[in-house]
C-alpha cells in the first residue's frame, strides 16, 4: 500500500526521489527478516517493541514522501494504530479499517480533507488504513498472547508449590 501511494503521488510526480523506494525495499527486506528469523532473541518484548517502532517510523516516513505533511491522513494514521491497539481480537481490525475509511471518505465528499485528491489516491489511502489497522491489530494480539502465556505458566508454578505443601 505505502509502495502504491510513492507511485501514485504528486510529490513524486513533480520531482522523482529514489530515496523513499529505497527505503521501502529495505523497509520490506527487514519485515521478511524479522518475520522468517529462528533466533529466539528476535522474539523477546524489546525487541518486537524496537521492531514497531520501526514500523511507525519508516511508514510515516513514507507517508511524508508520498503526501508531504497531510494532518488529516497522519491523524487517522495514528487514531487506527491507538483504536486497533485497543481491540482485544485482530479480526476487529477490519471494523477499525471500515469505520475510518467511511469517516474519510464523508470528510472527503464534504471537501474537509484531501482536497483535490484523485480517486485512485482515495482508495489508496483506504487500503493504506485497512492495512495498518489489521497489522497493528496482529502485534497486540501476539503481545498479549505472550503475556497471557506468562500468567498462565506463574498460575501453574503456583498451583504446583501448593500441590506440594508449599515446597
């Protein structure tokens, strides 16, 4: 979605940058990386929580590039990221993604955001929300699976030194 949005801008239309194309192959090389990796290391909470803010920093990065500094796009940007944080299943992600792409697009239709903005830019722009609220939805989800996993094994060492009188 970020590679289609750097194709379709009009920043990039006006004076072609190779940078941010760069930026996302690498950006991409690294999610394969950190996705396929068997270290155990990649795992740990530090290091998934290093890996999102990498996530955060590289898209609105792009995002900058391919619409310069748009509020309006880098606001629903962050309100899906703190909505999907807060949904406790990733398939409500795809709630969040159509809530805010209908919000949007009536700002859109009412000429209170993208003003002058292209249809293939619009629909971009709700694959772009669908994507990142289903992504984030999946790394709450894993964090939460890890912690869930946590206070299980502490309820079963506890239920297991009583078991044993305590011992």
């Amino acid at each position: 979605a970020l590679t289609l949005l750097l194709i379709h801008s009009r920043f990039q239309e006006e004076s072609f940058q190779m940078l941010p194309f760069a930026l996302a192959s690498f950006y991409l090389f690294t999610s394969l990386v950190l996705w396929r990796a068997p270290n155990p290391r990649l795992n740990t909470p530090f290091a998934q929580g290093l890996a999102y803010l990498w996530d955060v920093g590289v898209v609105s990065s792009l995002m900058y590039w391919s619409e310069g500094f748009d509020n309006e796009l880098y606001l629903m940007y962050f309100l899906i990221m703190f909505m999907s944080g807060l949904m406790s299943q990733a398939r409500q992600s795809f709630l969040i993604g159509t809530v805010s792409s209908l919000m949007y697009a009536g700002l859109w239709s009412q000429g209170k955001v993208g003003e002058g903005l292209p249809l293939t830019n619009l629909l971009l722009r709700f694959a772009f929300f669908y994507v990142v609220a289903f992504f984030t939805a999946v790394m709450v989800d894993r964090a939460r699976r890890g912690e869930r996993r946590v206070r299980t094994l502490e309820l079963r060492f506890t239920l297991g030194r009583i078991a044993n009188g305590g011992w």
